[in-house]
C-alpha cells in the first residue's frame, strides 16, 4: 500500500515540477537546498528550523550521489516530515533497510529518479540490474529498489535478491 502511495506521488511531482532532478523538485516545493563543504562521513540530512524545511548535502560528493541523497531526503519531507521536527534526518547510510523510515526514504528516491519505463524497455532487451544501473547512470542498489517496487506494482520481473541494507555507506 505504501509503495502504491510513493509511486502515485512521486509520479504526480515529477509530472507538476516537469523534472526528475530532485534538487530542482525541492526548490519548486518550498525546500531550502543548501550545501556543506565541512562534512566528512555525513552525506545529507533533512530538517526544519522555524518551519523551514531544508536540505543540506555535502557539497565533497559527487553530483550523482548529492542527487540521489537529495531525493532521499524529499522521501523524508513527503513521508515523514512530523519527525523532522523533534529531530533531523542525518543520513551516514544512505541505504539503511533497516528502518522503516529509511528504506521508504529510498523508495521515494528509486521511483523519483528512475523512470518505469526507462527500467521496463532495458529489461525487456535482456539487460541484467548490473547493465541498467550503468545506462542509466545510476547505482545497482537503486536499481535493485526499483525493481522491487516494479514487481509489487505487477511488472513480474525474475529478480533473485532483495536489496541490501549497507549499500552506497561508502
């Protein structure tokens, strides 16, 4: 149900913003994107100060990674905003499937990023998740995500794994 919801929205701010750059979509949505050079293992976080949602991302990663972390970071403003306000997001694990926070935050970042039908035509060529991550400029771990989420939505994909949890915490 969840992941009906994330795809659904999703979809519905790609279509408003006429974009899939999550930085671009946060700036349309009101969200201050700043960045940090003075970060060493923290990739991101999310937060509200004085009813200001903000991003911050360190500014030391490369553009495709802040932009990945940047979409995560929308997932917790689209899903679980009333806990930014006790306490931020800080994101040292992009990737932690170990809360439930977390891997819905990945959820909003797969689907935000990666468009089905890119996904579905590169499977149906044969293309294994390895191959798709590289055409699609992307991380095999996202990949990975999309595609469980693509398969719950009831595209049959044969997929082996579940995505692991420590992934992109390099």
């Amino acid at each position: 149900m969840i992941a009906d919801y994330i795809y659904n929205k999703t979809q519905s701010i790609v279509k408003g913003c006429e974009t899939r750059d999550p930085i671009k979509i946060a700036k349309e949505l009101g969200i201050m994107v700043t960045f940090c050079d003075s970060w060493k293992s923290l990739k991101g976080l999310y937060t509200i100060i004085k009813r200001q949602r903000v991003i911050i991302l360190n500014s030391n990663l490369p553009e495709q990674k802040q932009k990945v972390i940047c979409a995560h970071e929308l997932g917790h403003d689209m899903l679980h905003r009333h806990l930014a306000t006790q306490s931020p997001f800080k994101e040292f694990l992009i990737y932690n499937m170990t809360s439930r926070a977390e891997y819905q935050a990945n959820m909003v970042a797969a689907d935000l990023l990666l468009d089905d039908e890119d996904v579905q035509r590169l499977m149906l060529e044969g293309c294994d998740p390895v191959d798709i991550a590289a055409e699609l400029e992307t991380d095999i771990n996202l990949i990975g995500i999309k595609l469980w989420n693509m398969n719950y939505r009831g595209h049959g994909f044969n997929l082996c794994d579940r995505p692991r949890g420590d992934f992109l915490g390099r």
